[in-house]
C-alpha cells in the first residue's frame, strides 16, 4: 500500500505541474480574447471574466496534463530502475496502475460534471456578465475619461467636466446610413442613463449637408444599450449551451428535425467519452514512460502530446462530421476512437508488462 500511495504522490505531484504549467502558457491568449469580448472595461471586471473563459479549455486541458503525468511518473519509475525492482519484488505489474486508474477516475468524474452541467450554464453565465458590465461601465465612466468607445460608438473630447464631454468627435451606430455609423463634430456631449438607453445632449452641433456645413445649437441621440453590445455569435439552441438533462428531455420529447437529434445525441455520448478519456490516457501512459525510459524524457513528452493530438482529431473532428453527416450511429462516432485507441493501448501495456 505505502508502493501505491508513493506512485500516486508523484502522480498528483507532477498533474498540479503539467496542469499549471498549459495553463499559465494558454493564459495570455485567452485573457486577450477576455478584453476583445469586453472593450473599454476596467480591469477588474477582465480578470473577473477570466476564470469563466478559462474554464472552457479545462475539461480538454485536464486529460492532457493527466497523460504528461502519468508519462513523467512511471517513466521516472523506470528511469531510476525502481519499475525493475518492483517486478523483481514479485508485484504484479497491473496493480501499479492503480493510482493512475483511481486518479483517472477523480478527473474523469469533474470533466464528465463540467461537460454535463456546469460548462451550459457558465456559457449563459458569461453573456448576462458581459451585458451587465458593459453597462455599467457605460453608466459611469471613470473620472477624466474623455474617449469612450463601445462596439460602433465612439467618442473623443480635449477634456470633460463631471458627466459633460466638450469639443467631441462622436461616431454613433446609424443602421439607415452606408455603414452603419454618422459621424458628428460638437463643442459639448451630455450623458444620461436608463436601464435600457443612453441619450446623449449635443451642443453646437456640426454636420455637413449638400452646399457646405450646417450647424445645430441643441440635438439630442438616444441610443439603446443593447446596440452598443456585440450580440452573441451563435444561438443557445446548440448542444454545448445545454445541460444533458435538458438534452435527453428534448430527444424523449421527439418535437427535433433529425439532423438536430444526430447533433444532440453524440454531444450526450462525447461528453461521457470525453471523460472516460483520462482512462485510456492511463493505458497509453503507462507504457510510453516505461519503454522510452532510455531515451530523453523530454522525447516521451512529444510523444504523449502526439497521442492526445491524434485522439482529439480522430474522436472531436471525424467523429463529429461522421456522426452530424449521418454517415455513421452518433453513439459508435463518440465512442468508436476511443475503443479502437483502447485497444491499441491494451496491446501496449500488455506488451510493457511482459518485457
């Protein structure tokens, strides 16, 4: 027992690690992404949002962190012939998997969690985030600000008293006009605020008109709020903005078209396929670390991202097409890779544990 509980040190050891380490190289490029979805923000309210855009990437993150550890630890078993000496004890082999099987499990059963619930809700979690902030940031502005820009609306003034903008340049969202926006020169912008409208009171306005330049002491622009935030991408409709639960209630409802149905049934199997997952790394580990023992640790490592990089294309890209196409069951395109890697895995440990 004190064998098994050594080996699983190292393994969570050497997870925490791996598993810190993708995540600090993947952070700059998401907090990136974090202020393109929230422009002119604070940045309390970026790094509030970061955790909830990370947390998409952890249930891809978490497997492959699990294979490098399950890669360092049995191949510095072997490395430092403590794998030898264990075998020349009389253990059996297969009872040293146990702690990366019971690790597998832990992580297999928070990815299963994430995929099922807490990711569909988080989704609409960051939508309802990023309007309430948005507006409250445009509600009030920080002191000295004099530029403001929130999707087409832009405004820069030389400088500005309490709520009052003097000598602005504006570019308000105008969908009537050829691209979308009417730009305007004023000596002074007002703001006030409801929950749903932002209207703006311009004096000395200046706009040009056929013949020359026109001029308007008093205008005033009321622009909805909802206009100034990027409406999302896609539509909740998809199966990664539901829970499974809400999915396996619409497929026993039966009011979906087809293509539909083939859609949300192999995102039901993925997402316990994509769990399970850890398992097979378990079995593709293992051996990997122990046969390359002789050469550089850092060869193993390529190795082992090699598998993940060829599982997720075989199981998350032909998989998907195969099961949205009809070309194949939904059900055998999520869990048909993994058996087939499965087995290949198999025949690995198998021939490890006789060498």
């Amino acid at each position: 027992m004190k064998l098994e509980t050594y080996i699983l040190r190292m393994l969570g050891l050497a997870f925490l690690f791996a598993a810190g380490s993708m995540l600090f190289v993947a952070l700059p490029g998401i907090a990136v992404g974090a202020v393109h979805r929230l422009p002119g923000v604070s940045t309390v309210a970026v790094l509030t949002f970061l955790p909830m855009a990370v947390a998409a990437f952890v249930p891809y993150v978490l497997p492959v962190a699990f294979l490098l550890a399950v890669v360092a630890t049995y191949g510095r078993l072997a490395v430092e012939n403590e794998w030898t000496a264990i075998q020349m004890a009389g253990r059996n082999p297969y009872r040293m998997l146990g702690p990366a099987v019971a690790l597998a499990f832990v992580l297999s059963t928070g990815i299963y969690f994430l995929n099922s619930r807490a990711l569909p809700w988080l989704l609409h979690y960051q939508r309802s985030f990023q309007v309430s902030v948005l507006q409250d940031s445009i509600r009030n502005l920080s002191p000295g600000q004099t530029e403001v820009q929130f999707g087409d609306f832009y405004l820069a003034s030389n400088y500005r008293e309490e709520n009052t903008f003097h000598d602005v340049f504006l570019e308000v969202p105008d969908p009537e006009r050829e691209g979308g926006a009417r730009s305007l020169v004023a000596k002074s912008a007002r703001f006030e605020f409801t929950d749903e409208l932002m209207t703006i009171h311009l004096g000395n306005v200046e706009f040009m008109r056929e013949g020359g330049q026109g001029r308007i002491e008093y205008s005033r622009t009321d622009i909805p709020l909802a206009t100034l935030i990027p409406p999302p991408k896609e539509t909740y409709t998809k199966a990664r903005y539901k829970g499974s639960r809400v999915i396996a209630g619409e497929l026993a409802s039966g009011g979906i078209d087809a293509r539909t149905r083939r859609r949300y049934t192999y995102a039901l199997h993925q997402r316990a396929a994509n769990a399970v997952t850890c398992m097979l790394f378990v079995l593709l580990g293992v051996p990997t670390g122990i046969l390359l023992r002789r050469g550089t640790q850092l060869g193993a490592m390529a190795v082992a991202v090699g598998y993940a990089i060829l599982y997720w294309v075989s199981s998350l890209r032909l998989g998907k097409e195969l099961a949205e196409s009809g070309a194949l069951v939904p059900a055998l395109c999520a869990w048909g890779p993994l058996a087939v890697w499965c087995v290949l895995a198999g025949l690995m440990v198998h021939r490890t544990f006789r060498r």
